[in-house]
C-alpha cells in the first residue's frame, strides 16, 4: 500500500495510489525500483515480473520471466541492477536487468540451500550473497566465482536476515523466535550473542546502522526494539497489531517505525519520543498486593487454609498479583501498550488520562500483507500478500 510519510507521524495516512495485479499465486517479494516508476514482483507462481508505470497511470509488465520453481526471496541492487531472487528448492538465481527494464539476462545459479530460501541480501563490496533458508542455515557465496564460502546451522528454520556492511554481522530471525548475531569472516563466523524476548517465530527485523537499533517483529503480534550499539539488549516493547507482525521499515530522518502485520494492518509508530521500558515480570509463590498464596503454593495454603489463586502479572510495574488486585485494563503507550491491557489497581490510578493518548497511528492496508518495502526518499510503499495483489 502506497504510503506518502510526512515528517509529522499524525499526518501519516497512507493513500493507495496503485494496485499491480496480474500474478496467479501469492507474491512473496514487491520492491519499488529506485529513482524509476517501477515495481519487481517475485511470486510463487514462478514468475518474477518488472512492472513500469506507464502515462495512463496504470503499471504494465515490462519483463515476465518463469523459475524452474516457486519465488520465496528477492533482493535488488540498484546501482549494478543486479536482482537475486531465492526459490523454494533452495537455489538462489542472479539476474542482471537492462538500462531501459525491459530485459532481464541470466547470470549464474547459486546452490546455497537444500530448502526453501527466506531471505536475501547482496553485499558489493565484499561480492557476497547472504541468505537464510527453511534449511536451518545461513549461507554466504562468492558472486565472483559462484562458490560457498561458509554455513551456519541453527536449531529451527532460519526465516529473516538482516546484514550490516560495515561491520559484516548478520542478524539471523528463526522460527523458534530467536535471534542470533553473527560475525562472518571469510570462509567461517562466530556468534557474538543471541536474543531472547519475543514468543513466537521472528517474521522480520530492520537493522539501523546509524543509531545501531535493531527492530523485529513476531507472530506474538509484538515488535521489539534492541539497543544494540549500547549493548543495553531489549529496550522496548510494542504493541498495537491484532496478527503476526510481517514486515517493519524504520524511518531514520523523521524517527518513525512503520510495521505490517498479517491482517493488514499499518501501524506508524512515533519514535521521536523517550519511551519507558515495559518491565520484565518478577516471579512470586503469593499476590504482590494482598499476599494471598498463588495455587501452586500449597504450604501457604494449607497454613491459612485459603484456596490458592491465578497468577497474572501488571504490564506497567511487572508486579505477580492475583485477579482480585488487577481487575483494571489501561493501554499505556509510552510503554509501547497501544490498546487496554492488565495493570494492577494501584498502577491503573497512577495513569493519567493523558498518559493513554496514542504514541502510533493506525491504518488498514485492506489486504493480507506479507510483505512490505519503501521507498523512503519518495514516501512509498509497496506491500504484497497472499491475494495476490500488490498496492503501492
């Protein structure tokens, strides 16, 4: 869906100024061409296509190239037009693009992994083509000579890749919602440090070199914020979507997060702002507030003779309190809680009714999003998904 992004996060509305339709199966991959009224679709219809804006406003294939197998991955490099585009069967095919986008010709075929490729990234400097696969590895090869430099395996399926040229380290996402660091060299890698703090599949993340934030988003509906540069780990929890959170883009010049999630929904998170840290949830045998024994413990129990109670725990204090003590809902977004969650009473009084003023805007893409870029110097965006249409 076509975003113009203002500097202000409240005007921020997304306007859809095109729809790309014409694939016979979901598109995995929409990127917006460069400096170019143009898109490139890959999707599992096996198809990659260049889309051109023509004058009537509507958006024509300029190129419509078939795989030997489904398109999971794509990654375009502008200044060399070099495309690579991942398939399920694991190879990954380099493409280079002609001046006018009109022709597409073959470069070479490269075999990085034994199952679905997930993510793609080109390095030009180093020639490198990093992906990750459903193979549980990530890979890297010479685009030079064709060859494998180096593999790391991990315990579930490797699903999003993040690269940082500078510094060669990779952020690999995973469906156990893990995220590893890494360090590659050139034939090998060591892992510098895993995070831990989502409780579903990592579906995306967004690396910002300049700040050294890193941003993933999850099927736990959630995005978390890493301060990597400052080593502090997870800074900031948000949350403001109704499903699995597929795509996030963070907009260093105006300081805004923009994310996607399954249901299509965008969301546009202000962070010009200092936000405070959801607390992490502290552990006891009895109610915080009351004391009153938590079920499991069955000494306290018996000593009072009371029923033991539920445990549920205060979003904003963190506090282990009992259903009696917290029977509040409060959302608290300078927290990241966009929408009502629970709190304990004597937190829900300390809220103010300005403290529940909403930190994001929120906006309906109208169609399953799977995946989201942008164009950030033009404000667009592109998002595409399982119904086959991409909107820019």
């Amino acid at each position: 869906m076509a975003a113009e992004t203002h500097s202000r996060p409240q005007s921020s509305r997304p306007v859809l100024l095109s729809k790309v339709e014409g694939h016979q199966d979901a598109v995995s991959a929409a990127l917006l061409i460069p400096k170019e009224d143009g898109v490139i679709t890959a999707s599992e219809d096996r198809t990659i296509r260049v889309w051109l804006k023509r004058d009537s406003g509507q958006y024509w294939p300029s190129i419509y190239h078939t795989m030997s197998s489904p398109c999971s991955a794509m990654a375009y490099h502008h200044d060399s037009r070099r495309i690579f585009v991942g398939q399920d069967n694991g190879a990954i095919m380099e493409f280079h693009i002609s001046e006018d986008f009109n022709k597409m010709n073959f470069v070479k075929t490269y075999p990085a992994h034994q199952n679905r490729v997930s993510a793609i990234t080109f390095c030009l400097t180093s020639e490198w083509v990093i992906s990750t696969g459903h193979d549980k590895c990530i890979s890297w090869m010479c685009t030079r000579s064709g060859s494998m430099l180096g593999r790391h395996y991990f315990t579930s399926w490797a699903s999003c890749l993040q690269y940082d040229h500078e510094t060669r380290y990779a952020f690999v996402g995973d469906y156990s919602g893990q995220i590893t660091l890494l360090k590659l060299e050139q034939n090998t890698c060591s892992v510098i440090t895993t995070l831990k703090g989502h409780e579903g599949s990592i579906n995306s993340l967004w690396w910002d070199p300049v700040q050294r934030l890193l941003f993933s988003g999850a099927s736990d509906n959630s995005i978390i914020m890493w301060d990597i540069g400052g080593r502090k780990g997870r800074t900031l929890l948000l949350q403001g979507h109704h499903d699995k959170v597929q795509a996030i883009c963070y907009i260093q010049l105006t300081r805004q997060l923009v994310s996607c999630s399954a249901d299509g929904g965008i969301a546009v998170w202000n962070m010009d702002i200092s936000r405070e840290e959801a607390p992490q949830w502290l552990e006891s045998d009895s109610c915080q507030k009351c004391e009153q024994p938590f079920f499991w413990n069955i000494k306290q129990m018996w000593d009072t003779k009371t029923l033991g109670l539920r445990q549920h725990h205060c979003r904003k204090c963190g506090q282990a309190v009992c259903g009696k003590c917290s029977t509040k809902r409060s959302s608290y977004p300078i927290m990241g809680f966009e929408f009502q969650v629970r709190v304990c009473d004597s937190c829900f009084e300390s809220i103010k009714d300005e403290d529940r003023t909403s930190l994001a805007t929120f906006h309906e893409g109208k169609h399953n999003i799977s995946h989201m870029s942008m164009d950030i110097s033009r404000g667009l965006m592109v998002t595409c998904g399982s119904d086959r249409i991409v909107k820019v």
